[in-house]
C-alpha cells in the first residue's frame, strides 16, 4: 500500500500525537508499506528516529499571513523559499505562540472550511504533490481539526481518506465563542466527507461518536502502540533507600500535576516514616511557567522543596532511565485522556500505575493489570492507592511485572501497524 499520513507538527514541543504518527508511520514501512507522513504547520518532533518527509505543508506561518491579509491568497507573492526552512519555521512559530484567543478561533474555522477557507492555496499546494507526485492508495488524516481537507482529497485522489480522533475536543471545547459553535457546526459537516474515523481506544471511539454526531460504527478502535525498542530491558535496579513517585507528561493543568502534589502532601504529612519523593518531568511551555511556579511554591510553603523535584524535558534515552527509577507512577488527569502514552511507557518498564478511573485508562488497566484505578479528582483516594503499593513492594514488583507483559501482549507498535493495516486494506478493497 501507498499511505498518506497527513500528520500536524506542534511547533518544536513533545507532541503525544506526533509520537503516535512517526511510531506507525515507521511501523507500517517495516511491515513492507510505503508511507509518506507529511507534516503540516511545522516540523514533527519526535523522540526516536522521524521517518516524515522534509517538505512541511500548510506553512504554520504561511497559514496565519493568509488568513490576516488577503492579498496573501492569490499566491503571487511566494513565500515558501524563506519559510519552508525548518530552522525559521520552528523559530517563527514559537514567535507566534501566544497567538491570542480571537486569531485562534478565526484561524480554526477557516481551517475546516477546506477549499472555501483562507489557506485554500495551502490545500491545493498538498493536493497537487499528492496527486502529481506521490499518488497514494489512500490518505490517513491525524486529527478531525484537518477535516476540511477531506473532501478536496476524494475528488482529486479518488482513494479513501480516513481521519484519526486524538483529543481535539480539548482544544474545540477552550475556543471562545463565537468561534466555538461555528468551529464544531463545520467540524460536524466536514468529517462526513471522510470514509472512517479511527479512535485510539473504546471510550473515545463512543464520546466522539455523540460528540461529532456520527453514527458509532462509523469510528473504528486502533489501540495506542508502543516502540518497545529499549524500555523495560536488562535488569531495573530501584534507590533501595528511598521510594519514588513519578509524573510524566506536559506540566500543565489538564494532566494533573497539581493533584498529585496535594497527594504526595497528604502521603508525607499522614505517613512520616514513609521516605518518599516525588518527581516530574515532561515539557513546559510559556503559558504554563507560571502553573509550575505556583506547585514549587505550593510544596516550599509546605515543607516540601527538597522532595518535590521537576527536573525538566527528558529525551528518548532520559524517559527511560527516568522511568526504571520510579517506585510507581501516576498523571491524574481531570480531563477525559484518550490515549495515554505515558501510561504505557511506564507500564513497559515495570513500574505500577495508579490513575482516575475515566478516560483510557480503565480499558488500558482492564487490559494489562498494571495498576489501580481511583475516583477522579480524588488526591486523598489517589494519596491512599499510592501508599497502598509503596508499603508493599512485593505487589509492586508483582503489578510492574503484569503490566509489562500487558504491554507487550496487546499494546506495541507492531499491534498497532498489523490493525491499522487491516483497516486501511477493507477500505482499498472496497
């Protein structure tokens, strides 16, 4: 098969989705698949090996000139000489991060408005190459955010054009009005021009169904998968001296930080023989430096600064040896995860897991056993899960071992790639 991966770069952070996309991408070229995974906006990072190409479409900066000034759209005035170059690209679009509230819900409409919108010239640039260049046997969009794309993809490819659902409701959801009703009454219209939309679990799959108003079975299940190259391998040694609680993920409030700190409070204040740590890491942006700031104060103003460390971005080679020095994991978020890679990861390399009991993650712990489930929002029933496992090492290692071979039995990137294939050729059959 020949797959157009049409994936959405996020401005130079650690993206869950870009990671996904690359995984499969790569998985799939493994399996004997030729895959173009095409970055949109900007470059894809990722924390292994990319396997996109170097050609980014949909310019983010190109994206937003167009969509401020008309005279943009004619595309006399060539600007992808100077803004194709992945170092200006990368810069410009941390530059124009703090975009405000009004510009986003402008440019999110005009985005799903497809061919009638304002980076028309942007569609036709990627319909052109796909067409004349590359000429796939179907395209794979990443999220339903590039929906309006769709319909321009089936009248000039004629191949299938499926649509990925990855925790855009986040984003629709913080839209201000009236950008909000018009971005999701668009959003509603234009996935019905894809021939299948692909959820990365069974609750997903079911809210997005209600959420979007399609029909159920129109949003078929691709579990998450992992690239297992390098985690959980060779012997684990632990701190033998003091037990770890870790988190990683983006430092922001929908992942949940803030929880886990009042619970490792609670931890110290109502067990004190307990030696105990807790650890963050993952990426920071500008807006959340503040969020950030507020918790270390939090934790100094409780007696807690030489216990509460963030120790920053990690890479590929860091996460794991982050990961094999944790006692258990939790990222408690209050919104509804879709995916959870960061459960996985932890999970692979034998660590437990506690997390609410919402979202993923009762079908993920359904599935490997590797750790407990708690009442959203809960920091005292998130405090009492957590001491329940550091007090027992036994279960501990137990549950760390059971959630690494759930892991590997059900949630790798060669499960991933094998269903997706078997998606993708029931479409091209067709």
């Amino acid at each position: 098969m020949k797959i157009a991966y049409i994936a959405a770069g996020a401005a130079g952070m650690y993206c869950g989705s870009c990671i996904r996309d690359n995984t499969l991408a790569k998985a799939l070229i493994a399996r004997g698949h030729d895959v173009a995974l095409i970055p949109t906006y900007t470059p894809l990072r990722t924390d292994e090996p990319g396997v996109a190409i170097e050609k980014v479409f949909y310019n983010g900066i190109s994206v937003y000139l167009e969509q401020k000034f008309a005279w943009l759209r004619s595309g006399r005035f060539n600007l992808d000489r100077i803004l194709n170059s992945s170092r200006v690209l990368n810069y410009l679009s941390k530059v124009n991060a703090s975009t405000n509230a009004k510009d986003l819900g402008e440019l999110t409409v005009s985005m799903l408005k497809g061919e009638d919108g304002n980076q028309a010239l942007e569609l036709e640039k990627l319909v052109t190459w796909l067409r004349d260049e590359y000429k796939p046997d179907l395209v794979q969009i990443t999220n339903s955010m590039l929906a309006g794309l769709a319909k321009r993809f089936k009248e000039e490819l004629k191949v299938p054009v499926l649509c990925a659902l990855q925790g855009e409701d986040i984003f629709l959801d913080d839209l201000t009005e009236p950008y909000k009703t018009q971005a999701m009454q668009l959003l509603q219209q234009k996935v019905l021009d894809c021939d299948a939309l692909v959820a990365t679990s069974s609750f997903y799959a079911d809210y997005m169904a209600g959420y979007l108003n399609v029909p159920r079975e129109k949003i078929h299940v691709v579990k998450l998968g992992l690239n297992l190259e390098g985690h959980g391998e060779g012997e684990i040694v632990r701190d033998s001296e003091r037990l770890t609680i870790g988190y990683l993920a983006r430092i922001c409030p929908e992942k949940g930080l803030h929880i886990l700190l009042d619970a490792f409070a609670k931890i110290r204040k109502d067990h004190p023989k307990l030696n105990v740590c807790l650890k963050a890491a993952g990426y920071l942006g500008a807006r959340d430096e503040q969020y950030l700031k507020d918790l270390q104060e939090k934790a100094r103003g409780l007696g807690l600064e030489d216990d509460f460390e963030y120790i920053g971005e990690v890479s590929r080679e860091e996460k794991i040896v982050f990961l094999q020095s944790l006692d258990v994991f939790s990222v408690p978020t209050p919104y509804k995860e879709p995916k959870g890679l960061f459960l996985l990861e932890a999970m692979a390399n034998r660590v437990p897991v506690v997390q609410p009991a919402h979202g993923a993650f009762p079908e993920m712990l359904s599935t490997t056993e590797g750790g407990l489930l708690i009442e959203p929002g809960n920091s005292d029933a998130l405090a009492e899960a957590l001491v329940e496992l550091l007090k027992d090492p036994s279960c501990c290692r137990e549950m760390g071992e059971t959630g690494a071979r759930g892991v590997r039995e059900h949630y790798t990137s060669e499960h991933m790639a094998m269903a997706s294939e078997k998606l993708y050729q029931s479409f091209i059959e067709n």
